[in-house]
C-alpha cells in the first residue's frame, strides 16, 4: 500500500473527476451498444420478452413484433423488441 500526500485542492479534483469519467465511459458503452444492430432468435425474444416461444409467434403472426427470415431461421431485430416491449407494457394496463 503507497501512501499518497495531497493537498486538499487536488483531492476535490480527483473526487469529482472520477465520477464523471465513469459516467461517460458508461454511456459511450451504452451508445455503443444501440448502434450495433442485434437480432434476437423466437428463442431468445422469449427469454428477453420472459413470455413462451408460442407467444411470441402470435406477437409476430398479430404484427405486434416484426420479423423477417432468413432460410429457415426467423429473426427480430432489437428495435423490434425494443419498441414491442414498451407497447405490450402499455397495452397491459390500457382498459
């Protein structure tokens, strides 16, 4: 362990320093994240979703998710999943 000797000017500028370096790696990351575009499998939309494989085939069939395929394999895209998973929570409570 290194014992560091500072003034109290230099220790305030480390301390609000630090969290905001954090921050910004943080939503640089998040950022990062949002651009690179991802496609979810019937199977991980479910687990995603926490709804069954069969639900989610009728999302796709009623148009709530869209979805395209590739060979056999059908994919949703996750601004799909994203923008279905704030209509289903709003729908839920739509009386």
């Amino acid at each position: 362990m290194k014992l560091v000797i500072t003034t109290p000017e230099m220790l305030e500028d480390i301390v609000r320093s630090s969290p905001d370096s954090a921050i910004q790696e943080f939503y640089s990351k998040k950022e990062l994240a949002k651009t690179k575009k991802k496609h979810y499998t019937i199977k991980e939309t479910a687990l995603e979703l926490k709804v069954s494989t069969l639900t989610v085939r009728n999302y796709i069939d009623r148009g709530i998710l869209k979805a395209f395929k590739i060979g056999n394999r059908i994919l949703i895209t996750n601004e799909s999943l994203e923008k279905a998973m704030n209509e289903v929570k709003s729908s839920r409570y739509k009386r």
